[in-house]
C-alpha cells in the first residue's frame, strides 16, 4: 500500500514537472516532438494500429459530441482567459516601451524612481544643458526640455468618477525632442496663458476634454486649444506651458530634465560628464530603458497573476476532461475490448485515447484563442502608471500568447486523457465483453 502511494505521487510529481517543461518548450521543441509523433504514427506497427484505433474513437464523437464538448469549451474558457490577462500585460508593456527612445534621455535627481519623487532645482538647468553629449539644433542651441509633472482629477468618460491624469508642464524644446507627438486638431497652447492641449487617449478616457471645452483644473480654469497623437505612453496625458503650470500649482523646482542626445555614443558621454561633474547629484538614463523600467513592476505581476489564474481554471479543466474521458472509454468497454481482442495491445489503445483528447483540447485552444483575439486584441483600457496617474493603453494579443494559450490547452488535453487512456488499456477484456 505504502509503495503504491509513493509511485502514485512520484507519477503526479513527474507530470507536473512534464507540464512545465511543456509550457516552456520553444516553438521549435514543439515542432520536434509533432515530427517525432507523427513518424512514429506513420513508420512503426504500433503507430499504424494506434492510428487506426484513434479513427474508430473520432469517427464516433458526435454521438457523443454533448460530453465532448464540455472538454472542448472548459479549455476555451481556460485559453481564452489567460490569453486575455497576459495581453493586458503584453499591451501595458508595449505602449511604455515605444514611449522612448535610444535619441532621447531623462535626468532625475539621483536616486528617483520616477519623475513623482524627483526634484530638479531651477539652477542646475543650465548646468546640464552645458554638458558634452547633448545634441544641439539648428541654432546651436541645446535640445533641452525641463518638464513637471502634476497629478490632477478628472471624471472618467464610462463612469464620471474622478480617476488621476497626468497634466505635463513642457517647453517649446518638448515638442523637438519628441517628433512623434502630432497635432492632430485645433493648435498648440500659449506661453503664459492658461492653455493647454491633450492626447487622443487621455480625450477618450475623460469628459470634457474636446477642443474649446473649458476643465477646472487646480481651483482655476483652463481652455482646451487641440489634441495630439504619439501612439505611445504620452497620449494618456494633458500638456501646457510649463512656467504657467508651475505659477498656477505654486512649483519652484522642475522634476526632470529630457534631452536630445546623439545616440547611444552621445549618451555615454552625456552620463560620463554627469558623473565628473560635482554640482550635480543626477541620475540618467534612456527614455526607452526608463519607461521600459516604469512597466517591469505591473507588467509582471498581470503575468503572475494571469499565470495563476490560468492553473486555477486549468485544474478544473483537467478534471472536467477526465471525467469526460472516463466516461467515454466506460461507454466504449465493449467497443475498446474488442479491439484488445482482435489484436491491438495496450499501446495502441491508449495513444488513440490520448490522439482524441488531444484533437478536443485543441479545438477548445483554438477557441479560446480566437474569442480571446476578436474581443480582446486592441480594446481600451487605462491602468495606473508609475506616477500614479492613469495610462491608457490597448490590449495586445500576440501570435506568442495564442502560441502558449495553445499549449496549454495542449498540456491539459494530456493530462486529462492520460489516466482514462490507462484504464481502457487495462480493461479486462472478458468482462468488458459480457457487459451489456
């Protein structure tokens, strides 16, 4: 009795670390193993009658396509949510990371995180534009841009409850160093005037963001002049004239300072004369490593999050499939016995259990995968970001996430064909006979 618990745990432990090694298997492994099968399918004896037997199993599921379909539809829901938590992610991530570039760099004070918790003193400005690495326009001046960012409260468009935006004080400079941002209706704000224009997203997210609308915003009131696009992380945002941002919320210091640089070579000298300059406590980097970095942390935990919910749903679609399986091969006793009777062995009779789970699993990944992508890939949503306003980004379902939302349903097809596959391979032949 001892002996037999042990092996049913060490076959538990093995196919768990079977499963994980499966749902990490690259594309090509995959392939591998498909070749592997199907030769062995095609070339051997035993593959033939394996084959043989799966057709006699499939060529019978619609009579019994009321049990076979809860399999196909318990692992849809299973892909089809999964795929779904992990293009949130997949979406979040994407639209931080075109946010930067390699051409551009932020400076904070040393040690921030983000551009909420830094502080760039009003003196030090000059300073930086000074520095060796920073690219210079037309004029020779340098492409510099101090910025400040500020939290405000907007009413949502779905609900009207106020939800945090990001309102971005920048300098003529701003609109040089990020060529991406377009106008795309009405005009660009004043200096000194209580103006300011906003992103596509942010227009879409909130009310009453229309050109020539009027928003309270700080206990003062500020006119809505046009809308631009980036395609990126900055059309979750409001921007205007930074000097007439930092009077109205009362700001002496700016958060930080981006720069145009020359590339990655104008970079590491930018950060080398940074570092030998005394004067300046400051920490540089990228745009594209620091908006990279502002999604790792909520990127990660949808994935963990997604993962775990996936196992959750993927366990009761194991056990909705092995109580499917079994009762099909209890429904087929006298068809798989006579079978085992007229020469096809245990082999056989379980690959063909296993080749029909397996067909029926991937027909719910495929399902899954495609509600999962005609509802999900490109939806709307908005999400808090690093500087604790919202974001709004689009859902991203990838040909990689329907790739690994088809091999779990893959993965769950095995396991819940694998033990009703055993037990009709053990089936006592006579007795299944007289069974009536």
């Amino acid at each position: 009795m001892k002996n037999q618990w042990l092996w049913n745990a060490l076959s538990v432990l093995l196919l768990i670390v079977g499963l994980v090694v499966w749902i990490m298997l690259p594309w090509y492994g995959v392939a591998a193993v498909a070749a592997l099968l199907a030769l062995w399918l095609l070339l051997t004896r035993t593959g033939r009658l394996a084959l043989a037997a799966a057709r006699i199993g499939i060529a019978s599921l619609p009579q019994r396509w009321g049990a076979s379909s809860v399999i196909i539809v318990g692992i849809a829901g299973v892909v089809g949510v999964l795929v779904a938590m992990l293009a949130m992610g997949e979406g979040f991530d994407a639209t931080l990371k075109q946010t930067g570039s390699d051409d551009t760099a932020i400076i904070l004070r040393g040690g921030s995180q983000a551009e909420t918790n830094s502080v760039i003193t009003r003196d030090q400005v000059p300073l930086i534009g000074n520095l060796a690495g920073i690219r210079k326009d037309t004029a020779g001046k340098p492409v510099i841009s101090p910025e400040l960012s500020q939290v405000v409260n907007l009413p949502t468009a779905s609900s009207g409850e106020d939800a945090n935006a990001q309102f971005r004080g920048v300098s003529e400079e701003a609109w040089t160093i990020r060529p991406q941002i377009k106008l795309i209706e009405g005009r660009k704000f004043n200096v000194g005037v209580r103006e300011l224009v906003v992103g596509q997203g942010a227009k879409g997210q909130y009310r009453g963001l229309d050109v020539g609308k009027q928003v309270k915003l700080g206990n003062q009131t500020w006119t809505v002049v046009g809308v631009f696009a980036s395609g990126d992380a900055h059309d979750s945002e409001l921007w205007t004239d930074i000097e007439t941002l930092s009077s109205a919320y009362d700001r002496r210091a700016y958060q930080s300072v981006t720069v145009g640089v020359n590339g990655k070579a104008g970079f590491t000298e930018l950060k080398s004369a940074m570092d030998n300059d005394p004067r300046l406590k400051l920490d540089v980097s990228t745009t594209r490593d620091y908006y990279s970095k502002q999604s790792a942390g909520l990127t990660k935990l949808i994935k963990v999050l997604g993962t775990v919910i996936g196992t959750i749903m993927a366990i009761g679609a194991v056990f909705g499939a092995l109580n499917t399986m079994y009762a099909a091969v209890a429904g087929r006793a006298r068809e798989i016995a006579t079978m085992r009777a007229i020469g096809f062995r245990g082999t056989p009779v379980v690959m063909a259990v296993m080749l029909e789970t397996m067909l029926l699993a991937l027909l719910g990944g495929l399902l899954g995968g495609f509600i999962a992508w005609a509802i999900f890939n490109g939806y709307s949503v908005a999400t808090l970001g690093a500087n604790f306003s919202q974001v709004v980004f689009q859902f991203k379902v990838s040909p990689e996430l329907l790739w690994s939302g088809l091999k779990w349903a893959l993965g769950i097809g095995l396991v819940g064909g694998l033990f009703p596959a055993l037990r009709a391979a053990r089936l006592p032949v006579t007795a299944a006979l007289r069974a009536t």
